[in-house]
C-alpha cells in the first residue's frame, strides 16, 4: 500500500516536469533549425572565393592588354618620330 501511495504523489509532480522538459526540446530544437536556416557562411565564403577568382583572371587578363596596348602605342609612336624626322631632314636639306 505505500508504494501505491509514493506513485500517486509523483504523478502529479512528474506531469508539468515532463510537460515542461518537451516544451524545452521543442524550442530548443526550433531554435537550432532557425540557426542552421540562418548560418550561410561556408556558403558565402565559397561565393567571395570564386569571385575573387574571377577577379584575379580578369586582372591578369586586362594588365595582358594594357602591356600589348603600350607596346603598340610605343611602336606607332618610334613610327611617327622616325618620319617626323625624315620629313624635317627632307624640308631643311633636300
């Protein structure tokens, strides 16, 4: 007869607890789920990478264009010195 009496005295306290330990793992469980939503660093980190990447490529890209434009603007400019010459050299002396 006691035990039947300790069990019935634990019934009630017991109900809110266990009530209250779900209600616990449910937030808990959401909230968690909400973070991982949330957190999209190792996806946004991949992102910056490839971009600078990309970026990389098309510096590399544009100093390649600029080099072989300087080169020709050197060229055309020897050109146009060298008969700039000829044509004063022409003018004064022929």
């Amino acid at each position: 007869m006691r035990v039947s009496m300790k069990f019935k005295k634990l019934i009630p306290t017991f109900i809110p607890f266990a009530y209250e330990l779900i209600h616990i793992y449910k937030r808990n469980a959401k909230h968690d789920q909400n973070i991982r939503k949330k957190d999209r660093t190792a996806e946004k980190i991949g992102s910056l990478e490839h971009l600078m990447v990309r970026l990389e490529k098309k510096v590399q890209q544009n100093r390649e264009v600029y080099i072989k434009s300087f080169n020709k603007i050197r060229i055309w400019l020897a050109i146009n010195s060298i008969l700039l010459i000829a044509i004063l050299v022409k003018l004064f002396i022929g």
